[in-house]
C-alpha cells in the first residue's frame, strides 16, 4: 500500500535517485525522475508476492535490451527478485490481452536503508531481441513482501507524473505468482478489487536500455583484425 508519512514523503522528494555503472545506447523510461512515494501491493498488513511493470515499444537502434534499471526503496534482507520481460501483443498494449514471457532473471534487490531511494542496475546475462515497433513490458516481481509493522518494507517507487499509463501490477498470495498469466494485471490508478487500493496515478519506475543489434559483418571483421594485425607484426619482424 501507499506509504503515507507526510515526513517521509518529504524526505523522499528531495532525495535524488543514485545512479552507478554502464551506459547503453538508449534509455526506455515513463518516469519523470522524480519521486512521489514508495509503495507495496497489500491493502493492509498482508504479505502477498508483487509484481509491477512498465510497457515501451522497442525503436530502431536500441532492440536489444541489456539492462533493467530497478527504482527502489526498501526490502526485507535475503528477498530474491526476478526481471522478466514480455512481448505485448494485447489490443493498445495491454499485458493482461496478450504477453509472452521471454526471458526472466533472478537477482538480489537492495534492502533500502529506509531514507534513500536507489535506482539499481541489473545486466542481463542474455540479451533480449526485439522488433522495431513492437511492445515489450518489463516486471519486477518480489515474492512474500512484508506489509506488515515494523517489518513492512516499500520495494517500488512512483513519480509525480499524474499518469499512469503503461505501468501495471499484479499481486498474489505469497509464493503463488504465476508469472506466464498476466490476465489479472491492471494500469496502477485501478484497483485490483472492487473499492480496494491502488497505488496511484504516476509511473513507475522501472526502466530498461538497448543497444543496436550488431550486423554479421562486424563479427565477420572482427575476426579478420586479428590475424591480420598478427601477419603484419610478423612481418615487421622479419625485416
């Protein structure tokens, strides 16, 4: 659920997202950079699995995704998270018409220290190939998030965008998220029960990179370098 500490709330706003490591030819973001709240998927203290997710369309030069970039708060120490990313055939984008899980990693998310806010870095171990144009959805899932007091953690984060198309969620019992049906997600300014909660009317922050997807012929070059540079160093030496 929303956080609501009015001094939290402050706190957090005026703490810039920390950023570390590799740069990619393009940038996939709906969020605005800046951070309204944090938020979990439970209407109260209940610890239920979490699933949220952005959906972008690929574009030319930048289709093959190697890096998801993870906004995040606080979680309990030892959670295992997984990124998963989806091809979206539903009608305007919609996962729950219509995705393909593609590829899905593990990963160990940040515990957070309950003041900052991080953007954390995970590089796929196996590239994702796109289409130019198509729609693609990127998740993060954590499993049995704790929503209840002390121990409540806030794994995701929201900006001050005041939209919430292309970001989604989902929830579970604990342990039970399925994440091949996707038919019960919805945008994160609807609630997934009739009157219950919703996370808000803002982006999420979940961002992924891509790099262009190099032609044969590089590799073909690549390989010819070698041994050329090795036969004239060969010959240099013989004179």
């Amino acid at each position: 659920m929303r956080k609501t500490s009015k001094l939290f709330l402050m706190v957090l706003t005026s703490v810039q997202l920390a950023t570390f490591g590799l740069r990619a030819d393009s940038l996939y973001q709906l969020d605005n950079g800046a951070i309204s709240t944090s938020i979990n998927a439970s209407e109260g203290t209940e610890p239920l699995d979490n699933w949220f997710g952005n959906v972008f369309t690929a574009s030319a030069g930048s289709t093959l995704i190697n890096r998801v970039d993870f906004g995040v708060f606080t979680t309990a120490p030892g959670s295992v998270a997984s990124v998963s990313i989806y091809s979206v055939t539903g009608t305007g984008g919609n996962p729950a018409l219509g995705a393909t899980r593609l590829y899905t990693q593990t990963f160990t998310p940040l515990a957070g220290d309950g003041t900052n806010a991080f953007i954390q870095q995970i590089n796929l171990t196996s590239p994702v190939s796109l289409g130019v144009g198509s729609k693609f959805l990127v998740s993060v899932l954590i499993r049995n998030v704790i929503a209840a007091p002390p121990n409540d953690v806030y794994p995701y984060l929201l900006d001050t965008s005041g939209s919430a198309a292309g970001s989604y969620w989902d929830r579970s019992a604990p342990n039970t998220f399925n994440l091949d049906n996707l038919s019960g997600a919805v945008t994160v300014n609807q609630p997934l029960t009739s009157g219950g909660f919703a996370p808000g009317a803002d982006h999420l922050i979940i961002r992924a990179f891509g790099t262009s997807v190099p032609e044969p012929s590089t590799f073909v070059l690549c390989g010819l370098a070698i041994p050329a540079a090795l036969a004239l160093r060969r010959r240099s030496q013989q004179r």
